[in-house]
C-alpha cells in the first residue's frame, strides 16, 4: 500500500476544530507515531512535510490547534525550538492563570451550578442571568416610550389638550 494512503488510514478529521486527528499509535506526549520501512516518525512532522515540503534543518513543528494529535498540514507550522517553548510556556501560563481564576469579574463564583462553558470559556450564569433581565428591562423602557408617543400623537390628531 502507498505510504500516503495507509497513514491517511490512522487519521479521521474533527468537523467542529478542523484537526485532523491521529488515531494510530501515539507516543508520549501525544503526538501520532507512523512506521515507514520499519522506522518511527512523528505523524505530524510526515504530514507537514507531505505537504509543505522538508522541514528546514533545525526547526519544531509547532501545534497552531494545541492539539498534538492533529496531522492537519494547516495547523502545523515549522519554527524555531526558542519559539515554541515561548509559545507552549505562554499557553501553560494563560492556562495555569484562569485555573487560578475562582471568580468572575462581577464577584461571583465560579462553582459547578454557577459556570457554563462556551467555547472552551467559562461563563458565569449569575451574569448572564442579569444581562438577560436588563435587557429586558431596556426594552421594556423603549415600550413604553413608544406606546406614550403613539398616545400623545392620537391625542394631538384629536385635537386634545395635554
Ligand atoms: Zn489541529
Ligand atoms: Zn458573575
């Protein structure tokens, strides 16, 4: 079989995120391990290259998707090690910080009941709960508003005093 074809075998995308998720065996950390003519290669450094061609000497294949499993050529990008340890500690340290976050920015608590999550974000249902009853209550507003100058407009085509 062509190499092409039976790595593409060990591989099914994800329609929601647009990775291409390696499903055959997986080393350490997660990433796609592939055997050509006995030898181990990372799944995703043979895709990159399939695609894009040699990966310049030297360089990491970094993850765009944070997903290390995924073999899509769009999501991978060939840079230096220095900076892909700056980004990797960047995500640790984006993720590490809204662990630490235990409190949404009106003050209320971000427990099970009280936290949606949207998008991979968490969202405080307290606060959407209130945005919800404003809004309604600024329509409420406008309403009335427009309900008083309909009256007032009848009243002055009727020839009424105020
Ligand atoms: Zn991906
Ligand atoms: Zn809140």
């Amino acid at each position: 079989m062509e190499t092409v074809e039976r790595f593409k075998k060990f591989t099914s995308p994800d329609r929601r995120t647009a990775c291409v998720n390696w499903i055959g065996a997986k080393a350490g950390r997660g990433y796609g391990v592939f055997a050509i003519d006995g030898k181990q290669v990372y799944a995703h450094r043979f895709a990159y290259e399939m695609a894009k061609g040699p990966i310049p000497y030297g360089l990491e294949i970094d993850h765009l998707c944070r997903n290390p499993a995924c073999v899509n050529p769009d999501h991978l990008e060939a840079v230096t090690h220095a900076e892909n340890m700056r980004r990797s500690t960047a995500v640790a340290a984006a993720r590490a910080s809204a662990a630490l976050i235990r409190f949404c920015p009106k003050g209320h608590e971000y427990t099970a009941e009280n936290t949606r999550m949207h998008n991979g974000k968490r969202s405080c249902r307290k606060c959407s709960a209130q945005a919800a009853k404003e809004y309604d209550a600024r329509n409420r507003d406008v309403r009335a508003a427009k309900a008083r100058d309909r009256r007032a407009a009848a009243r002055q085509a009727l020839g009424m005093a105020e």
